[in-house]
C-alpha cells in the first residue's frame, strides 16, 4: 500500500475540526486512506451499499443520529446527509466526529455548499504523485521558490519518462504491467464515471454522447477552452457545453486552469485551459500507446504538460506553501504552462518541454512573466526530458522533469 502524502493533511483536520471531508476522483484511493483510520475506533459505512443507501436516502436526520466517530463513504450520493450532519456538528461541536469521502465535488451543489462553512475541512486527494509511487518526500515547490533545485538521483528519462506518463497515476492503473490491461482498466474506468457518478450529481441530457465529448476534450488538453467548439462536436449549445465540462471537472476527470494576468500588461489573453487530472486517462482517450508516441512523439507534448500540471496540482496539496495555479498567456503568443502564485503575492514560473533540449526561445514565455511579475517573481523553469540542471541567466532555469519527485 502506497503512503499517501495527503494522510497527515487529514490527521490534522481530524484532531481540530468536526468534520473532514476528503474528496477525490472514484478509485484515486479515498477509502484505502480513511478505513485505515478506521482501525482506530471508527465505524465504516459506505453508500455504495445498497442497504446502507437506502436507509440514508429514507431518513437522512435518523440515518446521523447517534452515529459519532464514523466514516461515511461516497457522500455525495446522499448529499442530504450533510445538511443533518450539520445538525448534529451543532449539537456537538468536538473534533473528529465525521470523516466524509466524496467521489463528486458536493460542495459545488448550491444546497449543500455553506451548509458546514467553518464545519468542515476539504482535502482533496488525486491519483498517486509519482513521489508516492516512489516512496519519497517530495520537496520540488520550497525548492522551485528558493532557487535551490537540485540534480536528482535517480533520473527518468526517454522512453520510461514515456512510460511513466502513459500509466498516470490511478493505483490500479499503476499495478499492471500490461499497457493493454492498463488501457482496458482506463476505459472501463471512464465507462463507470460517465454513466453512474454523473448520474449521481445530475440529469444529462445526452448521456450516450458524453464518450464522444470526452474524446473531444482530450484532443484539447493544454488548449485554451472553447465551448462553442466542444459543444458543436456533439451538437449542443455553447451552455451545455460549458456545464458538461462543470459536471467533468465535479468527478475531477478534468481541471479549468484559469490565465494570471495584471493591469501592467495590456495585451494578455484572458481565457483558462483544459487539462486533463489523470495523463493515463488522456492517453487512453487519444488511443496513444507508447509505440504510437515513440513513433510520433508530436503527441507526446500535450500528454506531458497535462502529466505536469496534475503533479503540480498533487504537490500543492501537500505543501506548506499556499498556492494558487495559473497559466500565462499574451496575445503576441508568448505563454508559460503554469503560474503559481504565493499567499504574498510571489510569482513563480513553470514552462513544459517534452524535447531533451532547451535553447533561449524555450524561455521567452518565462521572460516576459518577469517583465510582468518584476520584483514579485521568484524563480521560473523549463522542465525538459533532460538530465542536467542549466542556468538561463538570473532566477531561470532548465531543469529535468525529474525534479518534481526528488
């Protein structure tokens, strides 16, 4: 069993707030967590059982009553539930009392939203970062804004970097080594979200079609959104559109980054990208095997930054450091991959190369967030398939992609 970097995130909401909340894309590994806490005195209940479901559904105030020191999973197929936990936090305001796993971001329901504001506390838990997979503590982000980034030990690179960004990071995923078996699990998989957890959070009006949109959206992974187009790829409007993608981010398939900008710069685009959270489910999307990207490595750019930016998202979690992620873009075409910036307002800048080499135009999208963030900026990288660390002048680098699980 993996140790999750998130564990102590949530041992920490635990001792001081009433109820925990970890939310997460289906099989990223929730229960496995929360029912290894169970060991500690905790009952266990799931709404995947049918009986458990249905008693919750009947009576939700009933079905929370009496219950202390318990574990509800898959909350949001009763989001009710949370409206008499709520209640019953009221009555009895004491730490721990509630672990909650959600599968679907309930807390974007309008009902459901401020019903535990100061409550609760969210974690959210994505697919293993490869620094889970490794067994490591990751230190990439202290280090990204110290401008200390050290050479790693144990590089991946080429072909195995190819590898490691096909599996993604789904436990089951990451077991078989068979790339077919693999891909089989992805697609089964994607069949189980786009049919029964959406169903669980909304009414779709074209179910059938939502494959097909999926396989659209992935061909559109690190591009500017544009629902018109995506929604005109299964004949529906600009706003089903756009609450398809709304629906897919709840179920955490894909993430909206939005663009970082400031009134010193004029000409900036203002649009978010699409990134698929898992870079085994947008290969498998795309039908891209590793012959195929090796073949073709084209593909393998778009796949790459997406891999990037879900480790990024799962560092973040982790950190100390408060962060808030963006992307760059201005309309001279100049763009850095991801923006993240600090509770204080500092700036760091991460540019994804898929190529084994970096050269000065690689970092023109870096040097014009300079100009931009000015004294705010920290420290800005190219991470490339490469093995050595190389300064680009003061406060840029290019750096192995490898970094990110030292």
């Amino acid at each position: 069993m993996y140790k999750r970097l998130m564990e102590r995130r949530v041992r920490e909401a635990l001792a001081d707030t009433p109820v925990a909340l970890v939310i997460g894309p289906r099989r990223a590994g929730k229960t496995t967590l929360v029912r290894a806490m169970g060991e500690r005195g905790r009952d266990y209940l799931t709404l995947d059982d049918q009986t458990v479901l249905g008693a919750a559904r009947v009576d939700p105030s009933g079905f929370i009553r009496g219950l202390d020191r318990a574990i509800i999973d898959e909350i949001q197929r009763v989001p009710e539930l949370l409206l008499a936990i709520k209640k019953s936090v009221d009555e009895n305001y004491r730490p721990g009392r509630f672990l909650l796993t959600g599968s679907a971001n309930v807390l974007t329901l309008p009902r459901i939203a401020d019903s535990l504001a100061g409550r609760m506390e969210t974690i959210r838990l994505l697919p293993l970062a490869q620094a889970e997979i490794f067994g490591r503590k990751p230190s990439f982000l202290e280090s990204l804004y110290a401008g200390n980034l050290q050479r790693p030990k144990d590089l991946i690179i080429g072909d195995e970097l190819i590898r490691v960004v096909l599996a993604g990071g789904y436990p089951e995923a990451v077991s078989r080594t068979s790339e077919r078996r693999r891909q089989d699990w992805i697609r089964s998989y994607l069949t189980s979200i786009l049919t029964r957890d959406l169903r669980d959070i909304a009414e779709i009006e074209k179910l059938t079609d939502l494959p097909k949109f999926v396989r659209l959206l992935a061909e559109h992974s690190g591009q500017l959104v544009n629902y018109s187009a995506f929604g005109g790829g299964i004949d529906v409007t600009y706003k089903t559109s756009q609450r398809y993608v709304g629906l897919l981010e709840q179920v955490f398939l894909v993430a909206t980054l939005q663009p970082w900008y400031t009134n010193a710069i004029k000409r900036v685009i203002k649009t978010p990208k699409l990134h698929f959270l898992d870079s085994g489910i947008l290969a498998a999307s795309r039908g891209l095997s590793l012959a195929r990207v090796k073949a073709d490595r084209s593909a393998f750019g778009a796949l790459l930054e997406s891999f990037v930016f879900a480790e990024i998202m799962k560092l973040m979690a982790c950190s100390d450091i408060r962060l808030a992620p963006f992307h760059f873009r201005d309309q001279d075409g100049h763009e850095v991959d991801i923006v993240l910036e600090r509770d204080d307002g500092t700036i760091a800048g991460i540019e994804v190369r898929a190529s084994a080499t970096v050269t000065a135009g690689d970092l023109s999208g870096l040097k014009k967030l300079v100009e931009a963030a000015k004294d705010r900026f920290a420290f800005g990288v190219v991470l490339y398939d490469g093995d050595t660390i190389v300064p680009f002048g003061e406060r840029l680098a290019a750096v192995p992609i490898s970094c990110l699980w030292r």
